[in-house]
C-alpha cells in the first residue's frame, strides 16, 4: 500500500486536529470491524458526548499512515452534508496502547490513531436484520431518498464511494440515513478519463462494467449498487450473492440479460468480456422476475440496473422518480420508530451466539432422546445412538443458517486491495417486504436465512439454491402511515421544484 510521511497528516487545513489524545475518549464497546481496523462506540469524558472512534490500522504498514485513511480523511473534510457522515476530528494515542490490566500492548504499533466520528445507532444492514424487522414503503422511500442524495452530493463534488452497501449506510434513531466508510471512495474527474482502479466495490453490489475489467468509470458504478440495495429493501434479500466475479456476472447477466453491442454498444471491447460474457442467449427478465413489485418501484429499479453505465440513471435523476412523488410518500424521518442500537457487527455475533446455544440445545435433546429410547446397557449405547442419529426421521440435516461463503470482496483475485471479510450481508435473510406494493401490512421478517415466507420460490439462476431464486409474493404491507411532503426533509420537497436544490453543493 503507499504511504504518507507522517507530516502530511491534518497540517494544512486544521492544525487543531490531532493534537487531542484519545484518552479524551471513554470506549464503550466494539461496533464494527472496518476495513482497516476497529470501530469503537465512545464518550467523550468532558461533555459525555457519544461518537463512534474508528481506529487506523497501521501494523500492515511499515513506512507510514495508510493512504487509504489519508483518502478518506481528505475526502471527508471536503464534504459537509446531512446525508454523509462527519469526522469530527482526529485523535492519536502517543506511546504503546495499554492493555485491559494497564500494561503495554504487545502489538507492534507505536501509537493509536483514530477517526471520530458522530455517533449513529445502526447500520442497514444490522438494522434490516434484527429479528422480526418490518420496513413500511414510506420508510424504504425514506431511506432511498436519503442515500440518493448524500450520493448526488458526493457525485456533484465529484467523489465516488465505491462501496455502497447496507454495513455503509447508517441510521441514527432521528431516522437520518448517511453514507460512510469513505475509504474506497476518491475523486474523479468528469471526463472518466482517468485511470481507476476496477477492483472496487464489495463483490455483491458491484456493476458489470467494473466485472468486466473497465478503468475508466465515473458515478454510475455507485448507482448500480444503490440499484441493488433497493431491490435488496423490495425484495428482502440480497438479489446478486455471487462467490467469485464469473458467478457474480453469471447472476447479473441471468436478471439483466446478455451485455451484447445492442444494449450495451462497446462491452465487447472490455477487458474480461470474453472470459465473463454468457455462453448462451440470456433475455432481461427483471420485470417478470420482480413483477409484484410495485409499477413505479420497477421502474426506478429498471433504470438503476441497467447494464450500461452510459445509460444507467443518475442520483439525480432518481430523486425525481415518480416513485418519491405518489402516494405512499417517504416518511419523515423524525416519525420512524426508534430501535435499540444494531450494527452488522453486534447482529452477526448476536446470531453466532443464538447459533451456539441452539446447537448446544439440540445436542442435549438428542443426547437425553437417546438416553430415553435406549434400555441397551452402555457399551451399545454409543452405537446405537449413531444409528439413531443417521436414521431420525425428518429432513436431512439442512445447512447451518448462515454457513454461507464468507465473502471477500473481489474473489480474493491477486492484487485486490479491499480484504473486508464479507460474511454474506449478514446472510440471506428475508429481511424485508415481500414485495413492492404498497397495498397490505408491515414487512415478514424470517429468522431462516435464505427461505423466507413467501409463496414457492420461482427459482432463478444456475443451481445456487436458495440463494438466488426470487419469490414473487402477493402483496402484503402497508403503506404505512406518516408520510409526508418531504418539503425541508433530506433530498428536499416537491415544493422545490424536484431536483433544484441540490444547486450549492459545489
Ligand atoms: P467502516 O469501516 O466505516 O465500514 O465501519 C464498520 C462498521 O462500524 C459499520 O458497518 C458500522 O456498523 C460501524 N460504524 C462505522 N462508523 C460508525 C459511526 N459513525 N457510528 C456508528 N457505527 C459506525
């Protein structure tokens, strides 16, 4: 990875910045795992100030600070928007950092340094996946507008992220959405005539143009990932798990269609074309697949994953969906229900816990079943409890829930830089609505990951099971109440004359 010289850090635009120890700081817990080190919800001990510290990770780097972090810091201080997140300031740990008895840590690094941040309850992801969550539409529409216009605001200041997803986004309990984690992000220049690196974006929500090796790439490639973390909020689950780049083109090509001349003019001259393209006809079948969505969901959603990026809908465009603009409206923030905090990080080990005792709990109702059928004295006993085991009536062992791959973004390809273990996001749950048609009641949540409550799944894709079959389910949520005009909330109101006030961001 390059490297800064240290001096470079915070010198310029605000002297003030890392000069406070992060002895100012309390930790309260771990919250996440971030791409280059651990995320730690804090206080402040002077004003009790809750924020959320990201440490730096420095002991894979032997010259110097991370330009990764160098990147995101510089990126982050140009931007200033309710929908992205603040770094507040930076703060080091100047000798070796103690452990928990107060002695040094063992670990080789010399000093600590940390990003503060503002505090925010919850991620998407985690919050989508807490047992028995419901999204109304106007909260979807909610969230949606939020990420589409931090994203326009990043994409006016000519910043990419590159890595839109659910463990991203986060939500605080006001029901404000924002974009982080800006450490893949850089700036761009208009004419995408820059040479940029196509290993970006974690693998699920990546677009086919970075798939099939492209350099020259500009703000679409975010769109189609906010492309699918809304069929992900429609649908209830991931729509394109992939384990490597051919499957994760192969699950592309299988709901957008074959990337050929006619739609796409130029794709046969990308880099990987030959190697990723299908090996037979393949037709779109989005608008069949996800038909119970609702008319004008489907239409957004058409035109966020559309194969070519040159034709792929803008930030800006997307906030003037219609979509945003009928009944049900995206709600207010403010009228969202408060959770307790949930980060993907909490959820997982939540869920690894549940795991472990459920496990446990069977062992020990099979062991006490054995124990009661058997009137065989000891030395058969063992044998006979095998047999027993392997004959017990009933299904065949099914998969451990969330015994998914664990995803490394970019199929762990030599040279590929981001390493953020992805163990599925958080798996394939069925965490939201059945559908999008507003027209019934709240969202099913099912603990069962990758089988959900809908009607037969109509199955999709090439044998990868659950994970990728699409169910078009009747409609069942509500519209929700609380809707509003929007008029003053993140991405502004009708009253603003759609998409006028995003004029000042530059
Ligand atoms: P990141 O490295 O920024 O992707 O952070 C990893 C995880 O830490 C995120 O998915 C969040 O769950 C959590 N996290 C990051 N920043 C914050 C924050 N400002 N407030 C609360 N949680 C955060």
């Amino acid at each position: 990875m390059a490297i800064a010289g240290a001096g470079q850090l915070n010198t310029r635009e605000a002297p003030t910045w890392g000069s406070r120890s992060v002895d100012c700081f309390e930790k309260l817990e771990q919250i996440g795992e971030g791409t280059y080190g651990q995320v730690y919800m804090a206080r402040e001990i002077r004003t009790g100030e809750i924020v959320a510290l990201k440490k730096i990770r420095m002991d894979n780097e032997r010259e110097g600070f991370p330009i990764t972090a160098i990147r995101e810091i510089k990126i982050l201080k140009k931007l200033h928007h309710e929908n992205v997140i603040k770094l507040k300031e930076i703060v080091t740990s100047p000798g070796p950092e103690k452990d928990d008895q107060g002695r040094p840590d063992g670990n080789k690094y010399k000093g600590g340094i940390y990003m503060v941040f503002e505090y925010m309850d919850h991620d998407l992801t985690g919050l989508a996946d807490r047992p028995g969550m419901r999204f109304s539409v106007p909260q979807i529409k909610c969230y949606m507008r939020q990420l589409l216009t931090g994203l326009h605001y990043c994409h006016v200041n000519q910043v990419l992220h590159r890595d839109i997803k659910g463990s991203n986004l986060l939500i605080d309990n006001e029901g404000n959405l924002k974009l982080a984690d800006f450490g893949l992000a850089r700036s761009y220049s208009i004419d995408h005539n820059g040479n940029l690196t196509n290993r970006v974006i974690t693998l699920w929500y990546r677009p086919p143009e970075l798939l099939l090796g492209t350099t020259k790439y500009g703000p679409a490639v975010d769109m189609w990932s906010v492309g699918c973390i809304f069929a992900e909020l429609l649908h209830g689950k991931p729509i394109f798990p992939g384990k490597d780049e051919p499957e994760q083109a192969s699950k592309i090509w299988e709901l957008c269609g074959a990337p050929d001349e006619n739609i796409w003019p130029g794709v046969s001259k990308y880099p990987w074309y030959n190697n990723l393209k299908p090996t037979r006809p393949l037709k779109r079948r989005l608008r069949e697949v996800f038909r119970h969505f609702d008319r004008h969901a489907l239409e957004l959603l058409e035109k966020m994953l559309t194969l070519d990026p040159e034709k792929r809908i803008s930030a800006k465009d997307a906030l003037d969906a219609e979509y945003f603009w009928i009944d049900p409206l995206p709600c207010d923030p403010k009228s969202l229900p408060k959770y307790e905090a949930s980060h993907e990080f909490q959820t997982k080990k939540k869920r690894q816990q549940q795991r472990q005792h459920d496990e446990a709990a069977k062992r020990q109702k099979i062991q006490h079943q054995q124990q009661q059928h058997s009137r065989i004295p000891p030395p058969m006993q063992q044998q006979s409890g095998q047999a027993h085991a392997q004959m017990r009536p009933g299904p065949p062992n099914a998969p451990m829930h969330g015994s998914q791959p664990q995803l490394v973004a970019g199929g762990g390809g030599p040279g590929h830089h981001y390493g953020k273990p992805r163990g599925g996001p958080s798996g394939g749950s069925n965490r939201y609505p059945q559908g999008g048609n507003p027209s019934g009641g709240g969202y099913n949540h099912h603990p069962n990951r990758g089988s959900g409550p809908y009607p037969p799944p109509q199955a999709y894709g090439r044998g990868a099971g659950g994970n990728s079959s699409y169910a078009g389910g009747p409609p069942n949520y509500s519209q929700g109440s609380g809707s509003y005009s929007g008029a003053g909330g993140p991405g502004g109101g009708r009253g603003n004359a759609r998409g006028q006030q995003y004029n000042n961001w530059q």
